[in-house]
C-alpha cells in the first residue's frame, strides 16, 4: 500500500467474531450464507465452528466478486481442512445471487463486502424468496468510518415490519473506534 492509500480490505476481528460464533450456536442451521469472502478468514471460522455444531451436514456458501480473492480464501480454505464444507461463487452477487435457489431456505445470512451493496444485496435476499421467519441477517462493520450508504441499510432494517434488529456494538480493528454488528431477525 503506498502513502495515503486508503485501505478497505476487511477481516473480522476476534471481538465481533467471538460473539458470532457464540451466536451460531444458538441457531439451528447446517448452513451459513456469506457475501464477501475476501482472504477466507471467515469461512474458517465459521465453517469449522458450523461443522462442530452441525455435523457432516454443515455447508458454508461464499458469494465473492473477486477472482482473486475468491482464489486466497479457496487456498486458505483447503490448508485449514474444510474444502468439503466452503463452496466459493465468485461474481457480484447480483449477478450469483441465484445460486440461493439450488441451495434452499436458509437460517443465517452474513453481509460483509462492499459496503455500498448491503442494502442492495438485503433486498436481492429477499426477493429470492428463502427468508423465512426467524432467519438472521448479520451486517458487519455498520458503524465503522467510511461506511458511506450504511445508514440507509441501518434505516431498512430498523423500521422494516418484518425485521426486528439489534446492534452489538464493538471497535474497528485493533482501533479504539467504533464500529457494530447488525444483528436482524426476519419475522415474515
């Protein structure tokens, strides 16, 4: 990265991601929905975690725009042993969304790529007819600097009869800044 860049590359830290593996485990799912792979962190953790909880039956589905991100996370993947449980689609997920109808109804959703499509990919979601009630959208980073169109997404969520939504607030990587997880539930 050279001098001024800004860079928007995104892991889930320990904080947000401790309190989601814990929220996993409360639902009862064998599949978990990702929009936006990047390197693959996630997919390590929650698969492994999902496959812990679920058992052989656990799959976790990446949607990814980058072919070459989606090529790290796969590599990544394959070193940490869940090749048989992460299916990579590489594309924007407007264009890969889908996808969702081969893989049936599905009980957590996690949004964690361009900030700018959250709202957008939310609505494909539910056009896409798999929401059903109970089913978790989980937002990352809602509150961190720079998230542009978020409130809007924040705005969707919040005052959509359909969806109850709680915020768990946490900072930006290792930052004393604000940041927060979305936590929206549909209710039909």
């Amino acid at each position: 990265m050279l001098a001024g860049e800004e860079n928007h590359d995104v892991v889930v830290w320990d904080e947000p991601q401790t309190f989601l593996l814990q929220y996993f485990e409360g639902i009862c799912t064998n599949k978990i929905f990702d929009i936006g792979a990047f390197c693959g962190y996630s997919a390590v953790r929650y698969a492994s975690k999902l496959r812990a909880v679920s058992g052989p039956s656990a799959h976790f589905y990446s949607f990814e725009v980058s072919d070459h991100f989606a090529t790290i996370a796969k590599q990544i993947v394959d070193l940490a042993g869940l090749s048989d449980v992460v299916t990579f689609f590489v594309g924007p997920f407007s264009e890969t969304y889908t996808k969702l109808d081969d893989l049936g109804v599905n009980l957590i959703f996690f949004i964690d790529h361009d900030k700018s499509q959250y709202l957008d990919d939310l609505k494909l979601i539910e056009q896409s007819g798999l929401l059903q009630p109970g089913a978790v959208v989980i937002a990352d980073n809602v509150l961190a600097p720079g998230t542009g169109r978020l409130p809007d997404y924040l705005e969707y969520v919040r005052s959509n009869p359909k969806f109850t939504s709680v915020l768990h607030e946490s900072f930006v990587e290792y930052q004393e800044l604000k940041d927060g997880v979305e936590v929206s539930t549909y209710v039909g």
